[in-house]
C-alpha cells in the first residue's frame, strides 16, 4: 500500500489515484496544498504535518512516518513534495521511498529545474525517478527520460505529460515487487 507526500497541486498525486494504484494516505506539509482536495474526493485519507505545528523537522517526520505506518503504507511517494526528509523517516522506509524530479539528475537539482534547463540553454532535459536520500534529489536513479527543450514554450507541459506517465509506472513495478 502505497503514501504519497505532497506540498502542491498533486497532478502526480492525481496520475497514481487514476492509475487504480493503492494509495491509501496522503500527507503534506502545506494544509492549503490542492493535493488534498485530490485526496479526500478520492475517498483517501489525509494528513498535513507542516513546521509550524512540528517545529524541528525530525519529530516531524517521526509523527509523520507513525502516520503512514498506522495506514499500512509499505512505499512512499513524493509528489511535489518541497522538503527534506531525516533519517527518522528514511529509516522507517528503506529503499522504500520515490521522488519524481523535471529533470535528468544530477542536472538541474532543486525546486526550479524546468526555469534551470531553460536558462542554462540546454537542448534536452526530461523527467528522473530516483530513490530518495537526504540529499536534495540525490538518490539512485530508477529511471530516466529525455524530453526535448524546444519548443520551450510547452516545455513545462511536455515534461508533466512524462512524469504522469512515468511515475505510475515505476510504482506500479515497485509494488509488485
Ligand atoms: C512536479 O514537477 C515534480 O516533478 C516536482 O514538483 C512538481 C509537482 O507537481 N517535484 P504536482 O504537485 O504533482 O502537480
């Protein structure tokens, strides 16, 4: 069964609900983030764990990884999740936890990597799905894709059309396994 973290829209969180994967909690930093909305329509529970509730982000994350566990979560998504996570979460979850990142990583790390692609001028960039670290998307890699940069006005577009694509289907191979 299948978390999934969140701190914005959730248009990844909504590509794995539409997939008929196992999601089962959703929890987020931000209590105004979309993906909760996405979460409760779609009958899942919700939870939001910010810092200012849980000032230092270790107790955080350990009432936040009791969370999950409580649900039976067995493998954790991050959907456009904004922060950090501390060896009291890693370690509850090992090898066990995703990330989805606009980019071919290590290019292009942080939370401005399609606005990074562009003004390094590069001709392609893409979409990597990596186990998550604590580094800022540093993890081993699971799969990469390459998107084209040009023509850069869709690029955002194309690069989420990939994402919604390729993250379903590396967490559907992961359950399985
Ligand atoms: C995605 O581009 C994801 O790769 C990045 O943050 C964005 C989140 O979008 N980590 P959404 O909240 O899933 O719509």
């Amino acid at each position: 069964m299948i978390g999934v973290l969140v701190s914005g829209s959730g248009s990844n969180l909504q590509a794995l609900l539409d997939a008929g994967l196992p999601v089962v909690a959703v929890a987020s930093s931000r209590k105004d983030a979309f993906a909760l909305e996405r979460a409760r329509r779609a009958g899942v529970a919700t939870a939001t764990f910010s810092l200012d509730c849980h000032p230092v982000r270790e107790e955080r994350d350990l009432v936040m990884a009791t969370w999950l566990e409580e649900h039976g979560v067995e493998l954790v998504v991050l959907a456009g999740y904004m922060q950090i996570l501390t060896p009291p979460f890693l370690d509850r979850f090992p090898e066990r936890i995703v990330n989805v990142h606009p980019s071919l990583l290590p290019a292009f790390p942080g939370a401005h990597a399609i606005d990074d692609a562009l003004a390094a001028g590069v001709d392609t960039t893409g979409v990597t799905v990596h186990y998550v670290d604590e580094g800022v998307d540093t993890g081993p890699v699971i799969v990469q894709e390459p998107v084209p940069v040009e023509p850069a006005a869709t690029l955002e577009e194309r690069i989420h059309a990939v994402e919604h694509r390729l993250l379903p289907s590396v967490v559907e191979e992961l359950c399985a396994r």
